[in-house]
C-alpha cells in the first residue's frame, strides 16, 4: 500500500481499456480489473466470451483462499453453476456464494457475455491471490 498523497483522487475506464489475459476458454478475455486499478481492499475481475459456450470462469470453489464471491452478468446471457445446479443468468442476474467450499463456474449462452466478479474473505483485510499479482498484460 502507498503513500494516498500519491493516488488519483479516481480513475475512469472503458472495459476495452483494460488489458486482457485468455480466460478459461480459448477466445475468453480475463480482464485483471484489480491489478488495472491497484485495488488493495477486495478482488475484482471481468471476463468476456468471445463466442456462446466459453468459460467465463471455470468450475472451482474458494477454499484456499478463504473468499466469498459476487457474480454479475453485465450484458448478454450465462448460466452459473454453484453448488451442482445450474441457474439461468441473463444480463443483470448477480449469484453471491458466501462459502467458500462451494464449487461455481460460469459459462457463456451468448457471444459478447460480460461478466464482474467481486471477492474477498469476509471480516479479514484482503490478500490478492498469487495469480493476482502477475504484472499487467502489455
């Protein structure tokens, strides 16, 4: 954490302005919403598919990292799957899975899906996870 003398009083972004990873799917964009902004106090993501079946975050639970998670469909349509059922999602859907233990993943119905993810532990200053530190995408 730095000085707060030398942070912005705020930044505004497109989501084309933030770099992007390959997400979970070839063609997926993992866009590092955290790292672009230096965000110390939570976890933020946003994938988008390229085509209707990507994974916009594959199946996995939270254990490690002890984070509840928030979920919200931006624009187009997905299915979450949490807990082994699988749940209609169009644009502006959110899903919250408050424990950690519980397997979730998201998948595309529609080319173009954007989907944010927010995470932290709850009650505990946050951590990023190790991937989260990877320097940006050029």
């Amino acid at each position: 954490m730095g000085d707060t003398a030398d942070r912005a009083a705020f930044t505004v972004a497109h989501i084309d302005d933030i770099p992007f990873e390959e997400g979970s799917s070839p063609g997926t964009e993992w866009k590092p919403v955290r790292r672009f902004f230096g965000i110390d106090s939570f976890g933020t993501n946003l994938a988008r598919a390229s085509e209707a079946g990507d994974v916009l975050t594959h199946d996995h639970d939270e254990v490690k990292a002890n984070h509840e998670e928030l979920f919200l469909i931006v624009s187009g349509h997905a299915t979450y799957r949490v807990g082994g059922v699988e749940v209609d999602a169009p644009a502006g859907t959110f899903l919250h899975v408050p424990d950690p233990t519980v397997v979730r993943g998201v998948v595309a119905r529609e080319a173009g899906t954007v989907m944010l993810v927010v995470g932290a532990e709850s009650g505990c200053a946050f951590v990023p996870s190790e991937w989260d530190t990877r320097p940006l995408p050029e």
